[in-house]
C-alpha cells in the first residue's frame, strides 16, 4: 500500500549528510575513500587530506619496464604528453588503482609528491592545464575527481616529485 508523501517530505527523506550538499539524495558515494554513504565530498575526504603532510604526499605510477628503468637511472620523471588534466606526471594514491590508470604495464614508480595547494576539478571538465596557468591562480597541481579507478593527483614539474622507488611487477 502506498502512501502519500508532500514534496516537502521528500526533501526531507532524501538528505545528504555531506556538509554543504543541496542536491537531493539520500547519499553520496566518495570515490576517495570508497564511503558508500559518506559524510563529505571527494574533495573534502579525510583520506585525502591524511595523505598531505606538510605539502607532500606519497603518489603511486605505473610504467613501462624500459621507462622504469630510465627513471631509476636518472631519479627523474618527466611530464607524459598528453592526459585529462593537460601535459603531467599523473599518480594514483593507491597502488592498485594505477592499473586502470596506466597507458603502460610492468613496472610501479612511488614517489613523493610536493603539492601545497592543489586545484580541485571534475574529470573532462579541465582545460589545457599547464603549471604557468595553475600558478598565475595560486596553484601548483591538479587533483581530478571523478575516475571509477580515484582520483588523480598531477603536477606539471619534475621538481614536484622524488622518485622513492621503482619495482617490476
């Protein structure tokens, strides 16, 4: 048997416990933290935030094994060619999240990120990003929220990252 339910009500059913959220479900999924009825956005995860330690977090990339090898010789990774999010170094922040993410397999890259004030965007709603554009906004890298795979952190310089270790896989 149905019953009859106001509008009003149904606002009311519906409500998202992510502070600031207006929109109208009963709840929201983080694809940070993987909270399936969370109380915050993806941009705002207490997962995310306790990976930032003073600027710095740890970021996971996966390579190919003769481009790993040239970045184990060199302690150097340069910004890909292309991506979601302009021309970058791309981590994910977990390992198992890199083998969706990857172009190339066999080979994982772990490293220190130096990212202090990162922009938040959705995926496919970035435009030709480039360090001198973050900057002239008072960024210095990108975190692109939106991947079924999570989100990915991406910084625009070779300085921005030091290459902790690189294991075939």
């Amino acid at each position: 048997m149905w019953s009859s339910v106001s509008q009003g009500q149904l606002g009311t059913m519906l409500r998202c416990r992510a502070a600031g959220c207006t929109e109208n479900h009963a709840k929201r999924y983080c694809r940070v933290c993987r909270t399936k009825d969370s109380d915050h956005r993806a941009m705002n995860c207490p997962t995310l935030t306790a990976k930032y330690t003073s600027g710095r977090c740890v970021g996971y990339h996966q390579t190919s094994p003769d481009r790993g090898q040239q970045i184990t010789q060199s302690g150097v990774m340069q910004p890909s060619a292309s991506g979601a999010a302009g021309c970058g170094i791309y981590f994910a922040i977990r390992p198992n999240e890199t083998q969706r993410k990857a172009h190339n397999h066999g080979c994982m890259v772990t490293a220190e990120i130096s990212l202090r004030r990162p922009k938040h965007v959705w995926r496919g709603k970035v435009p030709n990003v480039t360090y001198e554009s973050l900057a002239a906004e008072g960024y210095d890298g990108v975190i692109v929220h939106g991947f079924r795979s999570g989100v990915e952190v991406v910084v625009y310089k070779s300085e921005q990252v030091r290459v902790l270790s690189v294991q075939d896989m």
